[in-house]
C-alpha cells in the first residue's frame, strides 16, 4: 500500500534497499548513522523509539517472547499472537480499572 512508513534502525541503511522501498511508496524513517548527515524525521523517531524498546522488552522479559517453543511458523505466530494479545488485555483492563500504572503487567506475571 503506498504511503506506508517502516521505522527501522541503522541496520537497515543501503541505498538500494531505501531506492526499493520507494519505488513501492513506502518511506523509511531509520537514524542516521555516524558520519551521515542528520536525516528528515529523526527527532521524531527518537520519541518514539523509547516506547518501540520499552514494549520490546516488556515483550521478551514478562511475556516470555524470545522462548515461544513454536516449532513451525504457524506454531510462532500464534504463540507471539497470544502473548500480544495477553499484553494488550492486560493493558486494556489497568486502563478500566484506574491503576496508577496502566502498562505494568506484576499482577499478571507468571
């Protein structure tokens, strides 16, 4: 779909592959590395990028992401899909129910 935007990190640096993106109309927002000049967006992706890290590792340490036991694809999708699933109920019912932290996930952990 054009005008999609993928927010990556350095890693994802190489004229080709931006050229690529671009001829599918979708934009990438990454940092820029060392000796590049800063680029367009950036600030904003540094704001960003504290929530994308923080819901990473809420990710791998609570939910136990990194050790799925998935053994096909199908088997790793709906292991992450319920773990997302559980993170978002989790966040939905802190959020109903007023509790000063809506993103903690201690009541719920295993």
């Amino acid at each position: 779909h054009p005008g999609i935007l993928l927010i990556s990190d350095k890693g994802f640096a190489s004229k080709a592959f931006e050229r690529n993106l671009a001829e599918q109309g979708i934009e990438l927002l990454r940092p820029s590395r060392k000796k590049e000049k800063t680029r367009y967006g950036e600030a904003t992706l540094k704001k960003v990028r504290q929530l994308i890290e923080s819901v990473n590792d809420t990710l791998k340490g609570q939910l136990d992401l990194e050790e799925h036991g998935g053994r096909t694809f199908a088997g790793v999708a709906v292991r992450v899909a319920q773990r997302l699933l559980a993170m978002a109920a989790a966040i939905w019912h802190n959020n109903k129910t007023n509790a000063p932290v809506t993103r903690s996930l201690i009541a719920y952990d295993h």
